[in-house]
C-alpha cells in the first residue's frame, strides 16, 4: 500500500503535464502571435493627357478637314469624338484616331475628343472657323472735293464680316484702317469703306490701294485691290466751277484781243 501511493502520484503528475498538450485525444492549438498586414493601396487609374491636333483651323465652307486625337493611355478602354458635323472616314492605331468631318458650313465649331483608361475619362477641345475669302476688292478713282480725296473700297462676298480687317495704303504707308468687329451676320456679306483722305504734294503719284484681310485665330487671308494713282481728280462740282472759270477767261481773252486788235486798226488807218 506504501509504494502504491507514490506511484499513483507520479501518474497524476503525468497526465496533468500532458493533458496541456491534448484534450480527449484532440490537440490542442496554440495560440499564435497576429501579425498586422497593411492593404495594399488602391490604384483608381494612372495620370494620362489627351490631345487633339490641329487644336484651331479655318476652312472654307463646304470643306473638309481631318482631326488625330491621341492619349498617353497604353490600352484606352474607349475613344469618342463628340460633333455635330458629318463624319467621314476614320483611322487608328495603338493609342490614337484620325477622324475627318465633311461638309463644315457653321461659322464656328466646336468639337471634342474623349478617352476613357481605367476607369477614367479626360477630354481636349479643337475649334473649326468658316470663312470665305472676298470674291473681289476694288476702288472707285479718288475725287477730289472740299481740299480732300475721298476714297472707296468695295469689299464683296466675304465671311465673316467680324473678322475683317479693312487698310487704306498710299504708296507704302497705311492712311487708314478699319475693324468690322461690330458685325455679327452669319452669312457672307458686301462691305463698302469710305475714307476722306487730305493728300499733300508727296502723296501725288502714289498709288492707291484696299487691303482686305480675314484674322482667323492666326490664320490670316488677305486680298488686295489694284492700284490706282493719286492724280488731280476734280468733283462734279469742282468741274463745273473749272468750265465755268474757263469760259470766262476765255470770254475776256477775247474781249482784250478784240479790244487790242480795235487799236491796231485805228492806228493804221491814222498813218
């Protein structure tokens, strides 16, 4: 009985030291350290451009012209080119698309190119400008009246007025210069400047001449008049003064003649 007691002892011991490390036969888990693992950081999309070339034209109207938008997007998910004009054809490569529009008659146009990439959407604008260049530019002969020319330049079918820009030159120096910023017509139109103009001795022989030019966001269409040389031009009112002072001078002329022609023969006859 004496010897049974430690032994029993000994095999309490035992199982409670074990028993940590099972319980019914099952293992027990530890418990282990936890480790804090920071997300990864969300990427909504990268930075990317788009650009749409040429950014600013002008076209006559009824013309065409082609518009490349391209983007730094390695594999856009979408690309649109908003207009309301007619499109024609269209080409593409990796990361950019030539479109052409027909048939431009709006004076001024807008037109946008957008490109989606992962996600996101970014867009760049180009403006279309109509214009016709003036079918003609001519100038009446200066008249002179009152000590100075008047001048006239007749500027036809052009488009848009607001654009124009019309010169006076004589010889090679501007005498004047018009903008027509305040016209607003929509539709090709006449356009007639006159321009009294006090000409000295050292503009007499000069040629004359109209500059009618379009300033179209940096595109610049001019068209010129043909010379006409500053002569002694006399108004209607100027010409009849003119006869009616050459006559009289004539009439006296022959008054002194007849007078002086009386005298001779008086004296002839006396000898």
């Amino acid at each position: 009985m004496g010897s049974v007691f430690p032994l029993s002892l000994l095999l309490l011991l035992a199982t409670a030291y074990w028993g940590n490390e099972s319980v019914l036969g099952r293992p027990v888990k530890r418990e282990q350290s936890l480790r804090y693992n920071p997300p990864a950081p969300f990427r909504t999309s990268a930075p990317f451009w788009v650009r749409i070339s040429p950014e600013s034209v002008a076209v006559p109207p009824g013309g065409s012209v082609w518009f490349n938008c391209s983007s730094s997007c390695p594999l856009p998910q979408n690309s649109s080119l908003y207009t309301h004009l007619r499109r024609g054809k269209t080409f593409s490569g990796p990361a950019w698309i030539s479109y052409q529009l027909l048939d431009v008659r709006t004076w001024i146009s807008d037109v946008r190119c957008f490109v989606t990439c992962l996600g996101e959407t970014r867009g760049a604008t180009a403006r279309i400008t109509t214009y016709k260049a003036p079918h003609s530019v001519t100038m009446e002969p200066p008249v002179l009246d009152g000590g100075k020319y008047t001048l006239r330049c007749h500027v036809t079918r052009v488009f848009p007025v607001g654009f124009l820009v019309v010169t006076l030159k004589c010889g090679v120096r501007v005498i004047y210069s018009e903008s027509l910023e305040r016209f607003t017509r929509l539709d090709p139109a006449n356009v007639t400047l006159i321009h009294a103009f006090p000409a000295g001795p050292r503009d007499f022989g000069q040629p004359v001449t109209c500059l009618a030019c379009l300033n179209l966001d940096g595109l610049v269409v001019c068209s010129s008049s043909a010379p006409i040389m500053l002569t002694l031009a006399w108004s209607p009112a100027s010409k009849a003064l003119a006869s009616t002072s050459f006559a009289a001078l004539v009439g006296i002329l022959l008054i002194v003649g007849a007078t002086y022609l009386r005298k001779c023969l008086v004296m002839q006859s006396r000898t």
